[in-house]
C-alpha cells in the first residue's frame, strides 16, 4: 500500500526551505508598527479561539471564530483557517500547547495579489517585499540582494518542478524589538525509488557523537568502488567558549558585576547547534549534487541511537540531524536511508577490530587479516557489502599505520 504524504497524496513527498530575515521594529514607520500590532492582536485572540474549539470539538466555537476572522481579517490572511489550502496551520494533533499557538505567523502566497509579493522600487534600485495589512495599507520591508540569490538558487535546484512560495509574518510582544519574516519554498515530488548501486552516487554519512559528521562519496567503476572524496565535518569549538565562561565565573566570584557575569557565563556554556547541523547537512547535499551530474543518487545516515549520545551536549545536535535530511531529501529528489553498521568489527573477515588512536583519528586494526581503517569510515564497506559491491582501495586515505601507536582499546 503506498505512502501517503501530509496533503494526502500517495507516494508523494515534499521538501522546503527557509529563509529568515529579521527586521528592527524601530525601523519600521510607526504607523506601520501600529497597524501591525492590531493586525496581530486580533489575528491572535481569534487563533486561540480557533485551536482550542478545534481540539476539543466545540463545533460552535469553531464556526465563531471563523466568522470573527471574515468580519476582522483581510481575505488573504484567512485561508490559514481553510483546512484544504496548503497554509492551513491548525493540525491540532501535532501542534504543541498554547503558549506556542499564540505566536502563530500570518501566511501567504507571493503574489502580487495575494497578500505579500517581492519587488524592485525603481526610485531606490532597492528589491522589497510588500505585506498588505488591510484596508489598502502595505508594509515594505527591504530584501538584502544576497536573500534573492538564495532564494534564485534554490528555485533553481528544483527546477522543472512548480515551487509554492509562501510568506510568514511572525512578531511577539516577548520580542517587541524585532519582526521576524519567513520566506518558505515548498515543492512535491514522486517519492525517489531506490536507484541501481552500480549507477548510483553512492554517499554514506556517519554521525559521530564525538567526532561529528563524516561521509564518503563514491561509485562503482567497473571492477570495484571508487572513492572520491572523504569529507569531515567538526561541530563549532566549545573550546572557546568554556574559556570565556571560566573567566566570567571567575569575576562574579570576585563580586565583579555577580549576577551579569553569571548569566553571561550560563550563555557562553550553552551548545546551540541548530544551524551548524543545517549548513553540514546542507553542504553534503550540495557536494553530492555536484559529484552525481545527473545521475541517481544513493545515501545512507548512519545514526547514533539515543543512548548513546544520552548526556552528551551534542546529543540534541546528533538526533536533530535526522529530520534535517529528510526534508533535504525530498528537497533534492534523493533516495535516503537511516541503517547502522558495525565498527568494531572487520569487514574482511569479521574478526573483532582493535582501536589505535592518533591525535586526530581513531583507527581500527584487525588483528586476523591486518585490515586497518578510520573508524568513521569501517561502516561504509559493511554497507557495501550489503550493496554487493566490492570494497575500494583502504584505507581511503593516508593513515598512520597502527602498530606505530599503542592501543587505546582497553581489551587490546
């Protein structure tokens, strides 16, 4: 029975990119502020009344809130609360408590005619994007040319496929200072099969909750797996960080300044990642685009389980990653999988493998066949031996050879 995506369709998946641009409300004209404001208060107040008569079956309550939204809202800003339109925001089983409801962004299409639309001010040379708010009143905000050639590329690396454009709009009274505008890309596509491996980019992405993101790019050349590029990419250095936190510990000890100190050290200490694990995944997606040039691809995220990453402070980066190459997936029209391989033992000959370590590797020895790898790297041929392909040259780059180290393995 096949798959059906969120819209309902079989065998159908959707992929969509952001872009978040932030804007000083004190550079906003204060008549615009204010009609914002009350844009927002009461698109606010009848969000509320919406999601909770949703939840709890009050079919009455519904019904009001939709017709205070016809009385008080501009048409385009209303088909959030139309449940067959693809801006309906009001899944009321995935949706999270109402403190979150109530930050809710306005939405629309890019259209000129359709609430918000991008366009080049022939005074200024400036690219702006227009947000009606009702009764013939307009926002404009202006758009750095860097956000259009984004938005450019990523039309582009669909393309022939349609793109939904749509527009939030988000501000919170918690954050009065700043107005937060989304620009949301979303595009469908059949659900890629799994294409042939002997034809296929081959990528394997193993994510490490130590040693961050390693991947392999490679195909099959006739006689064996040829390798042509081992990427690794280290999450940022807390190093720096946790030295900055140490001095700020340090001073409010001293009772210089205690309480900003303190809290100015709790920032310094804390690991937020959420971008780095975005771009990583991102710039893999990119790579292998590129190294495929036209042909299928094939990928693999070997991902560390819970438990292993539990009390780590990368373990919120590392399982977050997931839902991130998903979504860049069914973006980019690649066939993607999520299996763990071994890396403790050999793929040779199955003996148990032994672990050297260097100051930037982990190495693995055989001590039967002497096979010896970059452990980041030993599941990527327990994968290929799954694909039936034969293993490429090893190791996939230059090591230093193990019996110059001692073991770190404490069985070893």
């Amino acid at each position: 029975m096949g798959m059906k995506n969120k819209n309902g369709k079989k065998d159908v998946v959707e992929g969509f990119r952001v872009l978040t641009l932030l804007y000083r409300m004190d550079e906003i004209p204060p008549e615009n502020v204010e009609r914002l404001k009350e844009l927002f208060k009461r698109y606010r107040a009848i969000a509320a009344m919406y999601y909770w008569s949703k939840r709890s079956g009050l079919e009455e309550g519904v019904k009001r809130a939709l017709e205070r939204a016809k009385e008080e809202l501009p048409s385009y800003w209303r088909r959030i609360f139309k449940e067959s339109s693809p801006l309906y925001a009001f899944n009321v089983e995935k949706m999270k408590p109402r403190k979150v409801i109530l930050r809710f962004p306005l939405t629309d299409a890019l259209s000129e005619h359709d609430g918000a639309y991008i366009y080049k001010d022939n005074e200024s040379k400036e690219s702006k994007l227009r947000v009606w708010l009702g009764d013939g009143e307009s926002l404009e905000l202006p758009v750095p040319e860097r956000a259009l050639r984004w938005l450019k590329e990523k039309e582009d690396e669909v393309a022939p496929l349609k793109v939904h454009k749509t527009v939030r709009i988000q501000w919170r009274p918690e954050r009065a200072q700043t107005l937060k505008v989304q620009i949301v890309f979303r595009v469908q596509r059949p659900r890629p099969p799994q294409p042939d491996p002997k034809n296929a980019l081959l990528v394997y992405i193993d994510v490490n909750s130590s040693y961050g993101i390693a991947a392999i790019f490679a195909s099959f050349d006739e006689e064996r797996v040829k390798v042509y590029e081992t990427l690794k990419l280290r999450p940022p250095n807390r190093g720096r960080r946790l030295k900055e936190a140490a001095k700020r510990e340090r001073a409010a000890a001293r009772g210089s300044k205690p309480n900003a100190n303190r809290a100015l050290a709790r920032l310094s200490k804390k690991f937020d990642s959420e971008g780095w694990v975005r771009m990583a995944a991102a710039a893999i997606f990119v790579k292998a685009r590129k190294r495929a040039k036209g042909r299928s691809i094939l990928m693999n995220f070997d991902m560390p389980d819970s438990e292993s990453v539990k009390e780590s402070y990368l373990q919120k980066t590392l399982l977050s990653i997931k839902s991130v190459a998903k979504n860049l997936a069914n973006w980019h029209g690649v066939h993607i999988e999520f299996r763990c391989y071994p890396s403790r033992r050999c793929p040779l000959c199955g003996g148990r493998l032994k672990e050297y370590r260097t100051k930037h590797t982990r190495v693995m020895r055989c001590q039967q066949c002497d096979f010896y790898e970059d452990r980041d790297y030993v599941p990527f041929y327990w994968w290929l031996r799954t694909l039936n392909l034969p293993f490429p040259k090893h190791p996939l780059r230059a090591l230093q050879k193990p019996s110059e180290t001692k073991p770190s393995d404490p069985e070893a």
